[in-house]
C-alpha cells in the first residue's frame, strides 16, 4: 500500500498504533485536538504519558490539529477518538473525509444515551457505505504493542475485502491479524469487556481475593452473552479474540485503564476525584451507563453491569454492592438456553 493513512487521535493508543504503522513503511499522518501534544509527536517524537517516557517515535511520524491537512490524500483512516466525542467529531469533520476512504475503528465504547455502536454512528453521521468500515479489537495493551512484543487482534467488517484490507495492513511478525464478519458482536464485546474490567479492578482494589475476582469475570460473560443475543451478535465472538481473550487482559492486567479505574474505586478513592481527574477516566465509565441503558431497554438481567453502575452513581456504596450480587436468589448456572 503506497497511500496515505490517516490517524485519528493523538493519545497513547492513537499514537502507538502510527508509531507501528510507520515502522511496517507505511505514510501516516496524526490529527491531534491538541497543539501541545503534535508538537511533542512531530518535533519531540515522544508520547507525553506516563509509562511510555522512553519510547522515540519516529522522525517522519508528524501529527497536526488541521483536519483537513490530515485527511487530504488518505486512502486509509484508523479512528482512535473517544466514544463520547465521536459524533461531534464526525460532523464537523464530515466535508473533509475522502470518498470511498476506508475506515477502521479501534474505538472500544457505546454512546452513553443512544448505546450505539461506532459504526452506527459513523453510518449516522458520514457519507459512507457499510462496507468501508472495519473494527479492531482484541487483547492489546499498547505498551506491549509500543515494545514489539508479539499480540493478537481480530478485525471485523460488513465486507470480507475491507477487513482482509486492514488484516494486510497490519499484519506482521508480532501483530497477528483475524477476520471476523461479525461487526456488532465485536464492538460489543469491546464495549462491555471495560465493565467487566471495572469490576475485576474493584474487587482487587478492595482485596476481595482472586477467587471472586475469576468468578465475576465468568458471571459477567453471561451477561455479554445476553445481551449480544438481544442485538443479533454471533455469541461465537465471545468465545474469541475480542470476546474472551480480550476480558481475560483487562480482568487481570493492573495496566488496564478500567482495571485502574475500579482498582483505585476500590480502594474507596472519592469516585467524583477519580472520574475528575481526567487520566482515570477510561471508555469504560460511559460504557456502564450505555449498558444500563441498553439493559432496561431489552429487560435483561444485568447484576454485575448494574452494581458497577450504581457504585459510579453512588446509588450504592461498595458493601452494598458486593452485599448485592452474594445475596441474590440461588440459581442454577446455565438457567437460560443460548444457541451458539
């Protein structure tokens, strides 16, 4: 591919993922809402967060605050923006992006209110067919991304020639790439996965023991199962690379910004100070809310999602909650049949 890509988003993941890119030969471009942070990319070459202080980012990586510069000449862009900013971005980019440009979205939330997915919003806001879309998700830190060590990813796509694109695009001997034509299942997954990783972190935070910690994690796939079951997902997607495999990395990784999250919430930080201080706040704190949303809206039974939920809105206190879910009715395991 000889074209240009355009990133979107300067943060740590943006900024890893056009850091790899580059290095695979490619032409890439950053847009950044930030002047400060395109300086630091394109004349310091480095990553202004913590844990990333050692990493040099290549000289010819630059990034701008013009969007129109950015997006001018892209064959490829990889979207790296946060959820909750996702539609006011579009519309005011929606004039500036190439026809028949290819889009990969790498974002792992809902809209809080609505619940839709990125790529209902994309379709929502941008002159774009669904078959120029494509998600990336899986178990991928970006530390470990940033440090060549080897990961595993899927992408998913309405069309098979888009995700095998991307595949392509980012394959390599430490990146290994699948395809996956289940887009709603992977976003969700994506989505949910961060609850999940909120309530591990809780649990550790308050040192409730690794024991309730797995049995929680478990738990909480029925409710993605659930779920994806209501909004037509294959549930074979949670039994794979964005499904399991990305819940068991931010379950139990302490470098998870979700798992962070809770960690310090258990730990009985004041919830306001952490969601104010705006290097906790993790896509995860909106997807709990979508989520309820989208519960009450499909009468699901969603305890884990819900305690989460009412600890960030203080409508229980962490004992309450823990007292919550140990209390429930007794029932049998699988009391529900799910056809996979």
């Amino acid at each position: 591919m000889s074209g240009k890509i355009a990133v979107l988003g300067s943060g740590t993941w943006g900024a890893v993922l056009a850091k790899y890119l580059c290095e695979q030969g490619k032409n890439v471009e950053m847009w950044s809402y930030s002047e400060r942070t395109a300086n630091d990319i394109s004349n310091l070459h480095k990553i202004n967060r913590t844990g990333f202080e050692d990493v040099v980012l290549p000289p010819n990586l630059k990034a701008y605050t013009d969007a129109s510069r950015v997006f001018a000449g892209a064959d490829a862009v990889v979207s790296t923006v946060v959820s909750h900013g996702m539609r006011e971005f579009l519309r005011e980019t929606k004039s500036l992006w190439p026809k028949d440009v290819k889009l990969l979205s790498t974002t792992k939330g809902l809209e809080i209110d609505s619940g839709k997915r990125m790529s209902e919003i994309f379709l929502e806001e941008l002159e774009i067919d669904k078959s120029q879309i494509a998600i990336l998700s899986g178990p991928n830190l970006a530390i470990d991304v940033v440090r060549n060590l080897p990961v595993v990813s899927t992408v998913a796509a309405y069309d098979k020639d888009t995700a095998i694109f991307f595949q392509k695009l980012f394959c390599s001997k430490t990146f290994r790439v699948y395809t996956n034509d289940d887009v709603i299942g992977v976003e969700l997954n994506g989505a949910m996965k961060n609850v999940i990783a909120i309530a591990a972190g809780i649990c550790y935070g308050m040192g409730l023991g690794e024991s309730i910690r797995a049995g929680i994690t478990a738990r909480a796939m029925h409710e993605i199962w659930r779920l994806s079951d209501k909004m037509g997902a294959d549930l074979r997607t949670s039994m794979g690379i964005a499904g399991i495999g990305d819940i068991i990395l931010t379950s139990t990784a302490r470098t998870s910004r979700n798992h962070k999250f809770g960690e310090r919430i258990g730990k009985r930080e004041n919830i306001k100070d952490i969601i104010a201080d705006s290097s906790a706040v993790a896509e995860g704190k909106n997807a709990v809310c979508a989520i309820h949303n989208l519960s009450a809206k499909y009468g699901l039974k969603t305890p884990i999602c819900e305690a989460v939920y009412k600890i960030i809105t203080e409508e229980l206190s962490l004992d309450e909650a823990i007292e919550y879910l140990l209390a429930r009715p007794e029932l049998p395991e699988f009391d529900e049949i799910l056809k996979v």
